[in-house]
C-alpha cells in the first residue's frame, strides 16, 4: 500500500505503487511524515528505545526476550530491505537510503504488528535507459550484478546498528537476526517475482544476490521449497533461521510451516495443504 504524498513526482512513487501488488504487508509512503505517531528511524537506534520497543513485543508475544528480538528486527528493517529487493527485481531500482530518511509509525497494536513506513528525500540507483536516469538524485549505475551488490551493502549499513543493540539487549545472536533479514531480502525477490509471472527468474536473481553477498552476514543459500498442487507447481522458501514464533502465545507450541526445524516432507506436507484451502486458483 502507498500513501499519497507531496513527492508523487519522484521517479520512486510509480514504483512503489506498482510494488503494492505483491507487497501489501508492507505499506510505505514517499515524502515526509503526515500526521501523529511517526518515529524517525534513528530514534530507535538508542538503547532506551530499544528496551521499550522489546518489552512492548514481548508484552504482546509473550515468548521471551529472544522472540521480542527476532520479531523486532524483522518488523522494523524487514520491511525496509524487503522493499529494496523487490524494486531491484521489478523495477530495475535501487533506492539509496540514509537512517534518517526512514520513519516508521507502529499499529495500536504495538511494534509486534507490522509498521506503516515512510521514506523522504530518496536517492536512486538505476540501469543505463531508465526514464528517470537524467533526475535530480538519480545515479546510474552500469548493471544488475552492481544493484544487488549495493543492495546488500546497503542493508548492512543501514542496520547493523541496530542489529547491535537488540541482540546486546534482546540475547539473541546476531547471526539469527541477520539471517533473517536475509530471508526478508529473498522473500522481496520471491513475492515480485510472482506477482511479475516470472518465478523462475526472481529465484535466480535471489540466489545470485544472497549466495555471493559481500557482507558475510548475509550471505545466505536459500532453501528452495516446490510444492505440486491441482497441476501447478508453487515455489515457496524455508526460513535460515527460526523466527521463534513458536513460542508465542498465538502458535502454541506449532513451528511455522518454513521453519528449519520441521522435515522438509513435513513443510510440503502442510504446504499443500495450505494451497488446497485456496481452491483450484491457488
């Protein structure tokens, strides 16, 4: 979902309304914050922030302090990176993003639930021929193996920091959190991907961007999943690492379908179950 906002001109709104499709879950504005309850992403950097962000998720969860972690991370830079590889994979763009051009704005339920966000004064990378190659902020850049290098670094950038403190104070290790975020990239790619028609080719490009990364903690070999349903063939990923939800009090007990922890039998077993509730148009 996009809001609309004062930056409608900028070569980055028509992608980010087109990336509506298949990113509904992650609804994010251009230009400024409109409005109360917007939290500049640099706030949440401080160590105060975070322990009241993790108490807020642990509150609503009920899973402990490990839990609060990876579903924190996930809520507030998932979105972020997520986004970023789905404009890479559909549009051929890079937003560039500094911490304080992000703000986020949590649901009254809290910072469990997934945020609304907003990105202002965006910088862009794009392919040689974009329409928007000759604007203000634009930067070309000479191919597709270049945007997802930036990608990655630029993930990093962005949230180590972050990383830092909620693993310090959450007790979760760093590794789990990256991971991930690296899932969060792969699913950008994957959801563009499908909602494009183009399945086979964001699987590609997600194993090229994540299995060759730069930054260590994000490399990833993403475990691919196909599941055979009413003559079609789903792709779906596992997830790198446990989200932990299973401890939550919503999962009593009941690791997610994707979870490594569950046999790869037993995900397509409940994966295809989960595609038959859909009907024959999956």
């Amino acid at each position: 979902m996009v809001f609309a906002s004062s930056a409608v001109e900028h070569p980055l709104a028509g992608t980010l309304a087109r990336l509506a499709g298949p990113l509904p879950q992650w609804p994010v504005r251009l230009g400024p914050p409109d409005g109360p309850g917007w939290r500049p992403y640099p706030e949440l950097l401080a160590e105060g922030a975070v322990e009241s962000l993790l108490a807020e998720v642990d509150a609503a969860l009920r899973g402990g302090p490990a839990l609060a972690s990876q579903t924190l991370v996930g809520r507030v830079a998932g979105p972020v990176v997520g986004i970023l590889a789905a404009a890479l994979f559909a549009e051929r763009r890079l937003p560039v993003l500094e911490p304080e051009q992000i703000a986020f704005r949590f649901s009254p339920a809290g910072p469990a639930a997934p945020p609304a966000m907003a990105l202002d004064d965006v910088r862009m990378l794009v392919l040689p021929g974009d329409p928007a190659a000759d604007h203000p902020g634009v930067t070309v850049t000479p191919g597709v193996d270049h945007l997802q290098g930036a990608l990655i670094t630029q993930a990093h950038r962005l949230f180590a920091p972050f990383v830092e403190v909620v693993s310090r104070i959450g007790r979760r290790g760093r590794r789990a959190l990256w991971q991930g975020l690296a899932d969060r990239i792969a699913i950008g790619f994957l959801q563009a991907g499908k909602h494009a028609g183009v399945v086979d080719q964001a699987r590609a490009e997600a194993d090229a961007t994540l299995a060759g990364a730069t930054v260590r903690s994000l490399r990833l070999t993403i475990d691919w999943l196909e599941v055979e349903h009413a003559g079609r063939t789903e792709l779906f990923k596992r997830k790198s690492v446990c989200c932990l939800n299973y401890r939550s009090v919503a999962h009593l007990d009941e690791y997610c379908a994707t979870c490594p922890l569950v046999p790869r039998e037993r995900s397509a077993e409940r994966l295809h179950a989960l595609l038959a509730t859909r009907g024959p148009a999956g």
